[in-house]
C-alpha cells in the first residue's frame, strides 16, 4: 500500500501570511499516461471535504488563485499565497494512483 | 449543482446490519464512479470502497472487504452501502462522493454508530 505522509501536522499562520503544506508518498504517483494522481482537500469545520487542487497542480472551479500546489513524483507541496481566516480547517492530500486509495494524516490550519 | 445526500445511518449493535444510500443530483449520475469515504470520530479521512459507471469495476479496503457491499442503481440516481457484520471501529461519518479516482464533489455525510 502506498504511505502518504504530510508536514506539518499543524500550523497556526497569520491572515495575510503564507502557508505550506508538504506531502511525501512512498511510491511515485505518476502514470504511464503522464498525470499525477495527487489531489489536495480542505476539511472546513464541520462540513465534508471540499477539492481543492487536482492532480498536482490543476485548481478545482470556484478556488481561489491563493492556492496553489506543486511536486512530482513522491514529493508534493500545497502553499497558500496570502492566509485568510475562511482557510482554517484540515488540509488533506490524496493519492487515487494506486488501490487501496489513501489520504495523509491531515493538516490542520490555525489563525493566530 | 452537484448534490449528493447521504442518509440511512444511525445506531447499531456489533454485529447487525446497515444500509445507507446517496441520493444524487445535478449531474449525469449514470457517467460518473461514485465512492464511499469514512471518517472516525476526531480521525482522518479513510477511502473504504469506489464503483464504476456500470458497476463492473468494484474495489474494497481490506478493512471492509467481504462485509460491505457497494452498488447503484442507475435509474434512481443513487449509490448504496450494504453494511454487514458490523464492528465498533466502522463507527464513522460515511461520506459519498462522486467520481473514482479525483473525489470531486462530497455529501454532508451520515454517521454511523457501532456500539453495544
């Protein structure tokens, strides 16, 4: 099974402020067809996980161009450009390369 | 709008049965995989089990294989978990979420009990 592992596992960041989110995976995420199959959500308290970044670097619709993430292979990093108080909650990334599925422990993003 | 409702959750003893359904809307149901993904209480996300289009390509995690069976109908734009043989650590918020492979769009979820 694939490992993914996430940095930090907390971060408190002033609004205004960057923010970075590394994930490492224990195997390459890149197919034979050229894609990465690594995607990024955010768990917003209390509601489900919402996509944000799709394979590596690909912002979902309606996400603020704050968010961008970047990698290939094993080593990945979500970064956000300028904190807002709406971003708190758990950051998450996945790995669809391979069955079984797995996610990273999560992130979670404080306001200070 | 993509809309996915789950429902059918609630409290069980080890061992009993349940079965929850996502009612899906908004999109062409029958063109997209469908998933189901858990999470425990205060835990991390955990992918249990994804269905293609047609249902010929059914996958399972470990944890859940051979007790859960996922299925859809088609025609009722719904996705469906038979949940069996249930232990304490399938307690969790059970999410629906479409398309395998790139969970695009969540339900709010329906939580699971699983206790004596």
């Amino acid at each position: 099974d694939i490992v993914v592992t996430q940095t930090p596992l907390s971060l408190s960041v002033t609004p205004g402020q960057p923010a970075s989110i590394s994930c490492k995976s224990s195997r390459s995420l890149l197919h034979s067809d050229g894609k990465t199959f690594l995607y990024w959500y955010l768990q917003k308290p209390g509601q489900p996980p919402q996509l944000l970044i799709y394979e590596v670097s690909n912002r979902f619709s309606g996400v603020p161009d704050r968010f961008s993430g970047s990698g290939s292979g094993t080593d990945f990093t979500l970064k956000i450009s300028r904190v807002e108080a709406e971003d708190v909650g758990v950051y998450y990334c996945m790995q669809t390369i391979q069955l079984p599925y797995s996610f990273g422990q999560g992130t979670k993003l404080e306001i200070k | 709008e993509v809309q996915l409702v789950e429902s059918g959750g609630g409290l069980v003893k080890p061992g009993e049965s349940l079965r929850l359904s996502c009612a899906a809307s908004g999109f062409t149901f029958s063109s997209y995989g469908m998933n189901w993904v858990r999470q425990a209480p205060g835990k991390g996300l955990e992918w249990v089990s994804s269905i293609s289009t047609s249902s010929s390509y059914i996958y399972y995690a470990d944890s859940v294989k051979g007790r859960f069976t996922i299925s859809r109908d088609n025609a009722k734009n719904s996705l469906y978990l038979q949940m069996n043989s249930l232990r304490a650590e399938d307690t969790a918020v059970y999410y629906c979420a479409r398309q395998i492979a790139a969970a695009d769009y969540w339900g709010q979820g329906t939580l699971v009990t699983v206790s004596s």
